[in-house]
C-alpha cells in the first residue's frame, strides 16, 4: 500500500471518502491537485469532481481508495482557432446574438393544449415572437433574426381558464447553464472598464487551491471557500485576523488589538445612504477609498470564484450593508457596480458573508441594487456569470418580484386587466430579457387558441405567498437617501 501511495501524484484520480449532507459517507471521484508533507505524513489536496471547488479540501492517506487510482492521461492537443491553442472550433449554437433590441424568446411549446378543467389564472400574451426550437429542450439557444416587437411591448391580458388534467409541467431553464447563464455573460471584445468576470485561461494550481485557513473577522471565524490574493507571507498562519471596520489585514491578535486602539472607524468609509432599523447601506468610492475597497475585494474573493481581483478600484462603487449594535457597524455582505456600465450591469460583484447567509440578506442586496436603478431611471441586471448561490438567489427574486406585480393585477370597469412587458421592466428596473427568462424558468408560458399565454397555478400562487410570508427584510425606499451621479461628464472618477 506505501508503494502505490508513493504514486500518487498531482493530476491523478481516484474516489476520496466525504461525508454527504445527510451525514452519510461516499466515495465521488477526486483529483489530485497537490501533495505536501508534513513530519514524515502526507496529505492530498483535492478537488471531487463535478462539486463546487468550495468543498476541496487536504485529506489523509486513509480517505483515498488507491485501489481505483486512475493515473494522468496525455493532454491531446486541440484544435487551433484564429491562430489561438486551446480554442474550440467555432458552432452556431454557441454564439449568441447580441442586440438592443428585445430579442425573440426560443421556446419548446404545445402547437395546442388539450381541454381544460379547474380553475387556474391566465395571462394571454400577444405580439410576442416565439420561435420554436428541438435545441432548446437540450439547453441550447440557436442564433434567431431580431424581430421588432410593435412599440416594443408584448401585451398580457388576464382572465380565467381552467388548466390541463392532471398535466405535469416540464422544468424550463432548471440547471445553472441556461437561462440567465446561458451566454456566460462574458462579452466577446475586451471592455474598457474594470470587468471582474474572470479569465479562466489562466488558471494555475496555485490559484485552484485555498491559501487562507481561517480567518477572524468581529465575533466570526471564516472557513474561505477559494483561493484569495492576501501576501504570501500570511498564508501559513491558521488564522488570518482582519479588523471588522477598515478590513485591514493583521497576522496575529496581538497586532488586531493593537491596531483597534489605533483606528477609529465604527462604520465603512463613505456616505451612509440607506438606514432602517438596525439594517444600514453604505456608499463607498473605489477611488477616494482605495485602500478599504482593496480590503474588501480581498475578503470577497475568498467566497467568489467567478470573479477576479483587480486592484484598480477607481471605476467601481461598493454599497456595503451592515448591522449596527452598541459596538459599531458590521457588515453583512455587499455588491460593486461600476461607475459607467456599457452594457446596463447594475451589479458587478455581490456576496452575503458565510455567517449571515440563509437569512434573507442576499435578496436584500439585490433588491437594493434595483432601488438604486429605480432612482438612476434605468434597468439593469448582474454581470454574467453568476456563481451558483448568486444565480438561484437572482432567480427567486426575480420570480417573487414578477408574480407579486401580476397578482396584484386588478381589473378595470369589468376588462381583463393588461400590463406589458415593457412595464415590467419599467415598474421593476429589471432588464426585459431576465423577465422573459423568468418566466421561462417558471414555465409560464403556453401557447392556447393561436396565442402565448401566462399560467399561473395554484400551486404557483400557494408557493409564492408561502415565499413572501418569509420575507420578512424588505428596502422602505422612503428609507433611501441617493443622489446619482452622471460619471459621464466627470473627467475623471
């Protein structure tokens, strides 16, 4: 058994014992990723395969089945494009058309329903292009001619009809590639502003791997889930303090409690903008605050891995939530934006820290986000790609947001009530291609007697009350105080 535990090497596979979140033991198979040896022991640092990298972790010899061990294969060259190693051959299905225009929603309908029993509300949708496609049953998003929708409006009407017996509704959009991910976001020329999208192309084993053990921050031990670009020099401590306030980084606590005598911030940097009960925003310039900003994109990125590190801070705002009690202002989590966005991203990085997740915090973020859209006159959407809590967080505040305007839908002198598309989007700020993809996600769309309609079940309006009795943390816009900026006319930021 030492033999073939002298073989094991970086790039090998094999299964690795885990734990599973019922507490039961399994075996995924695990790469190889490092080796190190401490006193005549050694430990592997591995990565399961098809789990998140949070979850890699070093293990000891006795977790790993050698039995299995799967040696590296030979890299087999791919094939060049535009004179670039590495790159895949060009494929229709993978480009995606980028207009300003509302784009036609690809959908896999029903040419016809069958009859109706129950009653179930309905929205009729018309004027809305629907092209029909195999592909998309298989996640795929086939390039379309942009058609013009009539004064860019699509027109829902409400009535009732009784739905389908017994008529199960397929998943649309249910995995984290599609929908809102499907393009990965990632613009195909470079941007002139500060992107935080990462380049993938050159990851390293270095950058693969967690380098901070834990770190203290306030009343809170954080176990960071990815790699994060602190000094080398602090990534042998176990603990890596961080002051609660400036977020400036500290070895030991002996210079934490050094430095707390000398510094005198209670609260972030920057202009307090929002505050409702204990719950605070705090408006911070990327430039006039560079090294707290800094600090920040550090701590951030030991929880983001879809998103790089750039230490130019200038063309980004960071809006940092936090709680107050008698010692100060904690924070809660955050998001950046830039100062000018071509493409209307109103949210660049956002992350609820580890200890305040689950509590409803992330939407509290996002729904800030789209307050300051709301007061900027604009919609906006996050930049692409969203990390997998980052996604589901967006999509179930967009479906709560969505189906709480369409519920609240009230009939005039006897009419149908109607609302468009276009006044979503207006009412919400939310950009009109997510509310399309939402209610793809939600598979609300069918098509009825020549036209698109929106069904909503009860089980869609028992689970969406259910969800909002929940939510207990709301944004009071008339709690908001925010004067935006034109960074337009600014010669610099």
């Amino acid at each position: 058994m030492c033999e073939m535990e002298r073989k094991i090497t970086e790039g090998c596979r094999l299964p690795v014992l885990r734990k599973n979140q019922e507490n039961e033991d399994e075996w995924p198979l695990a790469e190889i990723l490092s080796v190190k040896d401490i006193h005549g022991k050694k430990l592997y640092y591995v990565h399961y395969i098809d789990f998140n990298k949070r979850l890699d972790e070093w293990v000891t010899p006795d977790r790993l089945d050698i039995k299995k061990l799967q040696f590296p294969k030979k890299e087999a060259k791919t094939p060049m494009k535009d004179g670039l190693p590495g790159s895949r051959p060009s494929s229709p299905e993978r480009d995606v058309v980028r207009e300003s225009t509302l784009r036609p929603v690809t959908l896999d309908v029903e040419t016809a329903l069958p009859h109706f029993s129950g009653r179930d509300i309905q929205y009729v949708i018309s004027n809305l292009h629907v092209q029909s496609a195999s592909a998309t049953s298989r996640g795929k998003t086939l390039p379309t001619p942009v058609q013009t929708i009539p004064n860019g409006t699509t027109s829902i009407q409400r009535h009732l009809i009784p739905p389908p017996p017994g008529r199960k509704r397929k998943s649309c959009g249910g995995t984290d590639e599609d929908s809102q991910d499907s393009s990965d976001g990632i613009p195909s020329a470079p941007r002139m502003t500060g992107s935080l999208v990462s380049d993938r192309s050159h990851d390293d084993i270095v950058t693969r791997m967690k380098n901070i053990d834990c770190i203290e921050l306030g009343r809170h031990r954080l176990k960071p889930w990815y790699f994060s670009p602190y000094p080398q020099e602090l990534t042998s401590l176990l603990i890596l303090y961080l002051c609660e306030f400036c977020l400036k980084y500290l070895k030991s606590l002996k210079c934490l409690q050094r430095h707390l005598t000398k510094c005198n911030l209670r609260h972030p940097p920057g202009n307090e903008i929002y505050r409702k009960g204990t719950i605070s925003f705090f408006e911070i310039d990327g430039r006039k605050n560079k090294a707290y900003s800094q600090n920040l994109c550090l701590l951030a990125k030991c929880f983001l891995d879809h998103k790089t590190l750039y230490y130019d801070t200038d063309p980004f705002l960071f809006y940092v939530m936090t709680e107050y009690d008698s010692k100060g202002f904690h924070i809660v989590g955050y998001f950046s934006k830039e100062k000018e966005s071509t493409e209307d991203y109103n949210v660049a990085c956002i992350l609820t820290l580890p200890p305040y997740q689950r509590r409803g915090y992330g939407k509290l973020l996002i729904e800030f986000s789209y307050e300051l859209s709301k007061v900027e006159g604009k919609t906006g959407t996050p930049e692409k790609p969203l990390s997998d809590l980052g996604l589901l967080s967006y999509r179930s505040y967009w479906s709560q947001t969505i189906l709480e305007i369409l519920m609240d839908l009230k009939s005039e002198n006897g009419e149908r009530p109607q609302i468009t598309i276009n006044e979503i989007s207006e009412i919400t700020s939310v950009k009109k291609e997510d509310v399309i993809s939402t209610l793809q996600y939600l598979n609300l769309i069918n098509y009825y007697k020549g036209q698109y309609i929106l069904t909503l079940s009860e089980d869609i309006v028992e689970g969406h009350e259910r969800a909002m009795q929940k939510r207990h943390l709301r944004i009071d816009p008339k709690c908001l105080h925010f004067t935006p900026k034109d960074w337009s006319k600014r010669g610099k930021w």
